[in-house]
C-alpha cells in the first residue's frame, strides 16, 4: 500500500500548490468482509476528480457524495457502506473523509521517509457511531524519528485518544526490483512490475546506451558492472532478477550483491544453469551461500506455462508477490527439483 499512499501525497501536495482543496477516504474499519481491506485511500479533488479507490468501483460514487459535506464544512466525517444489501462481499465499512492539506513542509518530509526507505506509520482517528460529533476525526503520520505530523490544518493535540478509537497502519519502503539485464524480455518484466506500483531499476552495461526511454514504467536505468552494484541499496523490501543472458556476469552480479539479503534473487534459464551457478557461488561466498540458499529462485517464476516474454513478466512478479504475501505456489524451481528426483529413481 506504500505506492498508493505516496501517490496520494504527490497528487495532493499538487493540488495544494494550485490552491485546490481536497479530500482523503479511507476505510478504517470492517465487519464482515469487502473487496478491499482497512488501510485503503482515494483522494478526491474539489472538482471531482479521484485518486485511488476503496472498492471495486462500487462503493466510490457514494464517498464522492458524501464528500461534498467536507468541502462544504471542512471538516471530517465518518461514512458507512453496507455491501450486503448491494455488493456480494456481505460486510460493512467504514470510511473516514477527512480534509487533507499537504503543505510543502509535510510533502518534504513524508518524501524523506520515502527517499531514506524507512518505516513510517498512519493512524487515523474515527468513530463507529455517525450521531457522535462530539470529538475529532483525522489521520497523523508519524515518522521514523517519532516525530507526528497531522494530514490536515487540525492540530495532532485536538484527537480525542481516550475516546476515539484509532487505526494503525505500518507502511514499509517502496517495493524495488532490480533487473539485472537490459534485453527485451527486461523491457515487459519492468512494464508489469511498475504496473503493481513497484520501483524498477534496470542495471545495463555500462557499454549500452539504453535509458529509461527504452523501458516505460521503470523508476531508473543504472550501467553498472558487477564491482559498482555492491553500492546498490538492495534491503528485504527488495527482489532481483539476473537475465543477463550472460553467465559470467550474473555470476558476477549475484556474488557482488548476494550478501545485502534481498527478498528473493530470480535467476532466468534452465535448471542445469541454476546448478553450476549455485555450484560456483558456493566456490566464492561459501559463508553465505547456505543462509542465502532459500531465496534463490530459478527457473525464475511459478508454473503457469509462460512461453511469451509477457507471460514470463506474469509468472515471474506473481513467484515475488506470492514470497512477498506468504503464499504457497507451485515454483518452477521446485518443479524443477521433483523431476530432477524422479529421474534419480529411475
């Protein structure tokens, strides 16, 4: 949710330079369930134009309506959506609107967190009941040195702790994906990574002359060699694809970069190229290599039968969002090592 939340920041610290008023809706309670959970933001402008969703679709033009009190009073609100009677979710929810003004202060200090790629958190302040307005409603962000800093003109102080109740959320860094590889196929894996919002930078050879021009969505293109990416900020909010087409150099990548422990490290090709690098690895960083040995996928991807270099992109960010989610599917890795014991029985 980091991705939607900063482009909520962006997109009302430009409404606040253009003298527009806006207004943030966020679900902070549920009974039953919904499409999508507590923790979920959309921004509406004064003239109607949203940012973000809520819901599947449904729920929007009702926040839009009630949004016009906001505008009106400037002050916050509690809402309640009750899906059972017209979605299929069979639960209710509850959205706090709230006036937002992002403040070139705010924005540059919210953006350090983002920038510095530290934890942060919201809470927001609501009340389940619609007929007591007898306290103040609001969201505060508070940074990773403790400080608190209020989305809107309302002071922090004014929240009623005792008496509202609060829901916390921790946000992490920004998901990144480094691609280790500036061929085609790194072109369509940064296109549907950036599409679930992650931050994509692509390491080419500092010999290609390729840019973010030749890759649409991608955060960055870095030229590189293996020596220069032990520099790279790979943190556990982090995966890497080599696809180098190269094995030398994605040796030399993973061997320069295995030791910061990102999240997961995809390796494209067959499983026999897996083994002679695991092999290798071992040779150069035997230390690591057993600590890091669970993180290492490859054949990159899970098993859906992806032939395309978009199907591949698919397969490939849906492994990373299943490790990323704890969810268990079916690896091409592990594919891989049933029929390499197979054949050992036979």
């Amino acid at each position: 949710m980091t991705h939607e939340f900063k482009e909520l920041i962006n997109t009302a610290f430009t409404y606040h330079k253009d003298h527009q008023k806006c207004v943030m809706a966020s679900v902070v309670d549920l009974d039953g369930s919904s499409y999508r959970k507590p923790g979920v933001r959309m921004l509406i402008s004064e003239s109607g134009v949203i940012t973000g969703a809520v819901s599947g679709g449904c729920v929007e033009k009702e926040v839009l309506f009630q949004a016009e009190e906001v505008f009106e009073t400037g002050k916050a609100k509690m809402m309640t959506y009750d899906g059972r009677y017209r979605l299929g979710c069979e639960g209710v929810i509850y959205i706090l609107i709230e006036p937002v003004v992002i403040t070139e202060t705010l924005f540059e200090e919210i953006n350090k967190e983002f920038k510095n790629r530290t934890y942060f958190k919201l809470e927001s302040f609501y009340k389940r009941s619609l007929d007591d307005v007898s306290y103040t409603l609001g969201t505060q962000v508070i940074l990773s040195n403790a400080e608190k800093l209020n989305l809107s003109s309302i002071s922090a102080e004014l929240f009623h702790t005792e008496s509202s109740l609060v829901y916390k959320q921790k946000l992490p860094p920004l998901f990144q994906l480094f691609l280790f590889g500036s061929e085609h196929d790194a072109v369509q894996l940064g296109i549907t990574a950036s599409q679930l919002g992650w931050q994509v930078t692509v390491i080419a050879s500092p010999k290609d002359p390729k840019t973010e021009a030749n890759f649409p969505g991608v955060y960055q293109v870095l030229h590189l060699t293996p020596q220069e990416a032990a520099a790279l900020t790979i943190d556990e909010e982090s995966a890497v694809v080599l696809m180098n087409h190269n094995y030398a150099t994605d040796l030399n990548f993973l061997v320069n970069i295995i030791n910061k422990k990102p999240n997961y490290v995809g390796v494209l090709g067959s499983s026999k190229r897996r083994e002679k690098l695991f092999n290798e690895l071992i040779d150069y960083k035997p230390e690591l290599f057993e600590e890091n040995l669970d993180t290492i996928y490859g054949p990159a991807g899970i098993d859906i039968g992806a032939i395309t270099p978009q199907e591949i992109a698919l397969s490939v960010t849906a492994e990373i969002l299943a490790l990323k989610r704890k969810r268990e599917v079916q690896s091409l890795r592990d594919k891989s090592k049933q029929a390499t014991s197979q054949n050992r029985r036979l």
